[in-house]
C-alpha cells in the first residue's frame, strides 16, 4: 500500500477564511473555517476592504487549527492547493500569496483551483456513485450558473443570472424586511411561518427556452410591497404574518425558477445526473423542491452535505484531478476576479 498524499488547501475568495486538509484518495481530514459575519454585519454586506485585513489575520490561525484537527505535520504536506478565482480581487489574493510561500518552503507542488467548480465538485466528495457527466449548477450568494460538466476538469458555461446572484437576492430581500445580516438564513427562518402564496411575485425567464436567471425584478417586486409603490416609507416592515408571508413567497418564487431552470438544463442536454452546489443549496426549501422534481422526472440528484454547501476549503479537492494529471501551476499564479 502506497502512502497518501498528503492535500493543504487555503480558500480565501470572499469573507471566509477556511484551509482544509485530504488525501489523494477523497479523505476529507480537516475542514476549518473562520467566519467574518460579525465585522460585515453592521454594513449589510461584505466590504472587501474589511474581508482582505481579516483573511490576513486569520490564515495563519486556521491553516495551524486544520493540521491539529488532521493530526499531521507541515512537513508532511504533499501539495498545497489554493482557490484562485473567482473572487473579491483582494481576498483572493491572501490565500494565493500565502500558497505560493508554503509551496516555495515546503518544495511541494502548488495547484490553482476555480472555487466555483469545486462548489459542484463537492457534491462529489462524500458520494461513491459516478457523479461525470452531469449538469453541474451552482447556486451562491455571488454566483447563480448551470454547467453541462463532461468530467471534473471539462466543463461548459451554459448560462448564469444577469444581474443579482440568488444568494445575494435573499440576501437583500432580507435587508428590505428588516431580518438582517447574513440575510439568505434568516429569511428562510421568517419564510417557514409564512404563506408561500400569499403573494404572487415574478418569475423571470420561467417559461422560456434560455437558461437565465433574473432575480432584479421580484426584489423590486418585494421593495414594493412591503414599502408601497413609491417605496419612500423609510421604516422596515414590521415583524408579523405580512413579512413572514412576503418571505415565504419570495422564496417559493426564487426556488420554482431555479429548480425549473436545473431541470431544463438536464432535459436539453440529455444529462441524467444533476449536480448542486453553493451556500443556497443549504435552504431546506430549495432542497424538498429539487429532491421532489428530480424524483418525478427520474433524474440522479448530487447534493453536498450542509458543511460543503458554503464557502470551504475542502470543495478544493478538486485538486485531486489535477494533481494525477500533473497540471500544477507556478509562483506566477495570480488571482482573478472573473469566471468567465
């Protein structure tokens, strides 16, 4: 029997600090990750500025926390993998340059990996069953896309949102109803007291043939409803069953779209598996919905468990198919705000 390979992994890509450390054969050993939610809260949202100081504080601290938890040494690292796009520019810059010097000191390999297809490659992590080819679909509070994935590596952007991500649709849904920051559980929480028919808000590009996403338009919708047509009442709406209900409708809305759009997807392209990932995939009504559709059309589901459905440093390893590939990257190795 061969030694493992020892995987050192940083993910640093927006306000979470996180290394994580696995074998060559899947083994996820350590999974640590430093939240920044107290420090952005009083914003409402991420403020990079803030983000970029807090990894710098951080990295040292959860990549010390993740060999303890893994009970190896530094030494013993065979490779270390970072996320390196996309991204705040600045927060992803932390980890990289914090990659490029343990792989410099170490003399080990240095793998780049694009977080958004390891958030589907997570699905894959805890599951034995052959997850490739699959459309992948990756649900975020930064990013709303569908790939059709012939394999880990090989992947076709099929179409994203135009404007707002639905993380961030939750996200700011949330803020127009008062429920705070992070908004998108928050909201889920008001939403479970609600009516989901209370209110029948857009659902944009449902019906078409396009896989788009819009989520603009039902938070305008919402921004009306709770504040009238002029939206100039400065108060947030208060707690009760008229905010419990526009939460609900609001999320029955943004889940019929993503779920019908996931299955178009599958439907088109003749890809009976079907692979989800990002923080939104953590909602228990997106869940029950996707679990039920692809039941009735026959379709195999992928879905994380709820410690990999946020950003992590263990959806890297991904890395592992590069590394028996040998596709490594060199102390060049920049970050990049863009998937595309």
């Amino acid at each position: 029997m061969t030694n493992p390979v020892y995987f050192l992994a940083l993910e640093s890509s927006c306000d979470e600090t996180a290394a994580a450390v696995f074998t060559d054969d899947r083994r996820i050993l350590s999974n640590v990750v430093a939240s920044q939610t107290e420090l952005h809260a009083r914003f409402g949202g991420v403020v990079p500025e803030i983000a970029s100081r807090a990894h710098l504080r951080n990295l040292l601290p959860v990549i010390d926390e993740s060999l303890r938890q893994a009970n190896i040494r530094l030494e013993q690292i065979g490779c270390v993998v970072v996320h390196n796009m996309p991204g705040l520019v600045g927060s992803l810059m932390m980890g990289v340059s914090a990659a490029k010097i343990l792989s410099l000191a170490l003399n080990v390999p240095l793998i780049a990996v694009n977080h958004i297809l390891g958030h589907i490659y997570a699905c894959q992590i805890p599951d034995s069953r052959p997850m490739y080819p699959c459309i992948g679909f990756v649900v975020s509070g930064g990013h709303t896309a569908l790939f059709h994935c012939q394999d880990p590596l090989t992947v076709q952007f099929l179409g994203g949102t135009r404007d707002d991500a639905a993380g961030e649709a939750f996200d700011k849904v949330a803020a127009i109803l008062g429920l705070g920051f992070p908004g998108g559980p928050n909201l889920e929480k008001e939403a479970q007291k609600g009516d989901p028919n209370a209110y029948q808000f857009p659902r944009t590009f449902l019906k078409e043939d396009r896989l788009e996403f819009s989520f603009s338009g039902i938070k305008t919708a919402v921004l009306y409803t709770a504040q009238g047509q002029d939206a100039k009442i400065s108060e947030k709406i208060g707690s009760g069953p008229t905010r419990a209900n526009i939460a609900a409708s609001f999320q029955r809305a943004v889940v019929e779209v993503l779920v019908s759009k996931a299955i178009q997807a599958v439907k088109k392209f003749r890809v009976n598996r079907l692979a989800v990932g990002g923080g939104v995939i953590a909602n228990q009504a997106f869940r029950q919905l996707l679990i039920q559709e692809c039941n009735k059309y026959g379709i195999e589901l992928f879905i994380p468990p709820r410690d990999l459905c946020t950003d992590n440093a263990a959806m890297a390893a991904l890395a592992i198919e590069k590394y028996k590939q040998g596709d490594f990257a060199n102390l060049s190795l920049d970050a990049e705000a863009n998937f595309i």
